[in-house]
C-alpha cells in the first residue's frame, strides 16, 4: 500500500488516518456506555452531599441534582477519557510524535453539551520522520586542546596565595592599605560637634576614595593620627557613606561638611606564601605536594581537566553542526508552526518565524541524538546519575577551598541535589549527552587541534 494514500486503522474507538509520511489525524469516540456508569456515580456522590433549601440532606431529587450538576460532570468526564484514551493510543502504538496532538475542528463534528451523547474529536499530530546515522572515519571532526600556558598557570597560583592570604598591622598607611578608625562630625569652624554624628571601628579602604588629594594625604600616616575630610567628597555616594557611618538613608541625605577621622589600626593584605601550609590549604591536608614545581604541575593538570569540559562543549556544537548539515530530515514545519503557537500564547508570528529556523536545527539534532541512542542501545541507569552528581557536588565543594570530601558526604549531598525534579532531569539528559557525544568520538576521525584560551574564547563568539 503507498503509504501517501489515506487509511484508517481501528484501535478500539479510536482511529488513526495518515495524511502523509509526516502528518496524521487520530480520532478519539467516547459514547454514551464509555462514561454513563462513571457519569451516573459522580451524580450520586453529589447527591449524597447536596444541601439546598427545602430538602433534607441527601434527598435532594436525582433530576434537579443531574440537572445542575450533570453538564459539569460528564464535561469533565469525557475529558478525562479522551485525554486518557489518547495518550495509550500513541504509548501502546509506540507513535514517536513532535510536539502534541493539536486539534483538528474542522473533523471534530459540532455537539451540545446538553443534548449530545455520543462525542468525537479529531486532532492533528506530526510524526518524526525516520533518522539514518552513519558516520565516516574519512570526516574529520575539530576537536580543540586548549593549551594551558605560564599566564593561566601564575594566575591560579595568585588565586590560592590570595585566598589564603591574611591582613597584618603594619605601622605606616600606604595605597592598598585598609584602616580601620573613628569618624567625629565637626562644625564649620572644625569643632566636633556635640550631638554630631560619631561612628567607631570604621573600616574604609584607600584605594576606593575618589578624592585625589584625601586619598595622598592619608598615605604615611600612623595609628593615632587623625585626617580631616568631607566623606561626601571622597566617596561621591551618600548611600555608601550613611552606610559606612551607620545612619539612616535619611540622615545620610542631609549629610555635609568635614569630619575627623582618627586611625586605630591599619592593616595590609599578605598573600600567603607557597609553601607546604598552602599545598595542604589548596589541595587538602592529605596532599603529597612538597614543592612549588609539584605544586604548580598538580594545578595544571587540574585545569586540563576543568579545560576538557569547555573542550567538549565546543565539540558537541561543532559535531551538531556536522551532522545537521549532513543529514537531511523532512519535517512538518507548518505543524510545528501551529504548536508553538499554540504552546506559547505570549509568542508573536513575527516571534515564531524570526527563531524558527534555530528550533528546527535544535530539533534535527534532537531527532539526530534519539536516533544515536537508539541504534547504540544507550541507557541512562540510576548509577550513572548518581556519579554524575557526585561530580557537580565535588565541584562545588572545591570552589570553597574543600578537597577530599569524604564518599558518604558527597554521596550524601548528591542525594540532596537529585531530589529536584529538575536537577535530576536535567543531570539525566547530560549523562545521555555525554554517552551520545563518546559514542561519536568513538566513530569519527577526531581532529585535534592545540590552541590557546584567547583563541577558543574567540571561537566561541563566532
């Protein structure tokens, strides 16, 4: 049978007619013995639980109770079983559709709810077409090595000396210097003024002052000094200095004039040293590293690893790329069309039409991907979702300085994270993903190509 002529299958009360190799109409009939049973029960409960003026409970006529309640219940009634019915008809048909059934008004017959007691409805549905994957050795594929190189490597070390680093007092106020001291508010003529503001252990920074001359005076200073400016002037922000000087917005806003500001404590920032204390800080207390060339080796595997993840990503593009340009697929744009309209209600035509191209190309890949999967028998067991959680709970752990989490704890949190529904679906689709994208690196010729990270930064905003 030419499979672009019209034909319908029976299934029950429900009937599929394939309009072409992409599109298809299924039609759902529900009669009157589908619901009357369920219709006549729901009737009855509400009888049972009716309290109306001038009858007792529960006595309310059968007739009256059908009368107001009966077009609500068999409503909801015969949706429910066409949501239902249709549903198991494309499970039990294994229909791999796109998008959702739509539907079709003009073959859904016009009915009245109060008189009508046979209902059929006809929606639309796009069918995905057949994907053919073959891959080719004679392909290359880029796959780019990002170079890890003296700059990257001395700015990780200056992150971890940084933050282990610790203020010391120092006796003398310099340009990076952070003090800490009292504010007293002064009159015009430079007297403090009685029922002033007066603030105590201010910390201000040097280098944040915005006034030139302020921020040299101070420079040279020592505990006990004192230094006379308008904190307006030099911070340029009222709502920063009423915060520094702890008052109201309000009186913030009505601030003005000097005040004397008298150093207690000055303190400079001292980047920890490397050494075996900062090994063990970095990398946990169990670490082997004795060495700064150990050290600095440890991190740059460290960061070959972290690199693979931007490697990979820009491989996954590059591969999609490839094969949604290689492999032709016909799909039912106009379908498609409709049901992101209709799914999107706050979405324009004009919208649609400007991203339409880029959903189709994600739903090629989509479609590309499913057809990997299928044909190489991937599954995505409990295990893999757990490591995988495990992974992004160790990651975020070390972005705090903890290295070496005990198994339990990360299992623990992993837990944690996959109880989110969306967390443990979206961590499912990227363990599909990555067992997708090995399966291609597997069954193509990867190029591999060294470059730097300011190269693979450029190539990302092409």
């Amino acid at each position: 049978m030419n499979i672009f002529q019209n034909y319908k299958r029976n299934y029950m009360n429900i009937t599929k007619e394939n309009i072409n190799e992409l599109n298809a109409v299924i039609t759902v009939k529900i009669e009157k013995s589908d619901y009357e049973a369920t219709v006549n029960e729901q009737l009855r409960e509400y009888r049972k639980k009716a309290n109306m003026p001038g009858f007792r409970p529960g006595k309310v006529p059968a007739g009256l109770v059908k009368k107001m309640y009966g077009k609500a219940i068999l409503a909801e009634e015969v949706n429910k079983m066409l949501s239902q019915n249709l549903t198991k008809f494309i499970v039990d048909e294994k229909l791999n559709i796109l998008g959702e059934p739509l539907p079709n008004e003009e073959k859904t017959p016009e009915f009245s709810w109060e008189t009508a007691e046979d209902f059929e409805f006809a929606f639309d549905v796009a069918v995905a077409p057949e994907v053919e994957v073959k891959f080719d050795k004679r392909k290359k594929y880029p796959y780019y090595l990002i170079q890890v190189d003296d700059k990257m490597l001395d700015q990780q070390v200056d992150s971890y000396t940084s933050r282990f680093g610790e203020n010391e007092n120092v006796d003398v106020v310099e340009e990076k210097d952070t003090i800490r001291g009292n504010f007293v508010q002064l009159d015009a003529e430079g007297n403090e003024l009685e029922n002033g503001i007066k603030a105590e252990q201010v910390i201000i920074a040097v280098d944040v002052m915005k006034d030139e001359e302020v921020k040299k005076e101070i420079q040279g200073k020592k505990v006990g000094d004192t230094i006379v400016f308008d904190p307006i002037k030099v911070y340029q922000n009222k709502h920063e200095v009423g915060h520094m000087l702890n008052v109201s917005h309000e009186e913030a806003e009505n601030i003005e004039g000097d005040f004397k500001f008298t150093i207690s404590e000055i303190l400079r920032f001292k980047k920890a040293e490397i050494n075996e204390e900062l090994f063990k800080k970095a990398l946990g207390e169990d670490t082997e590293i004795k060495t700064e060339e150990e050290f600095r080796n440890k991190l740059k595997a460290d960061i070959e690893e972290q690199l693979k993840y931007s490697s990979d990503y820009k491989f996954t593009i590059d591969s999609r790329d490839i094969l949604v340009e290689k492999i032709e697929m016909e799909l039912p744009e106009e379908f498609l069309k409709r049901w992101l309209k209709a799914t999107n209600n706050e979405l324009t035509d004009e919208q649609i039409d400007e991203d339409f191209d880029n959903f189709m190309k994600d739903l090629r890949w989509q479609l590309i991907k499913d057809r990997i999967a299928k044909d190489n028998e991937i599954e995505i067991k409990q295990e893999d979702v757990k490591a995988m959680a495990k992974e992004i709970a160790a990651m975020q752990f070390r972005q705090y300085g903890m290295f070496s989490m005990p198994d339990e704890q990360l299992s623990a949190y992993a837990d944690q994270i996959l109880q989110n529904e969306d967390e443990r679906r979206r961590i499912t689709t990227k363990v599909q993903e990555d067992k997708i994208m090995e399966v291609i690196k597997e069954n193509v010729n990867l190029d591999e190509k060294p470059i730097s990270q300011d190269e693979f930064n450029e190539l990302l905003e092409k």
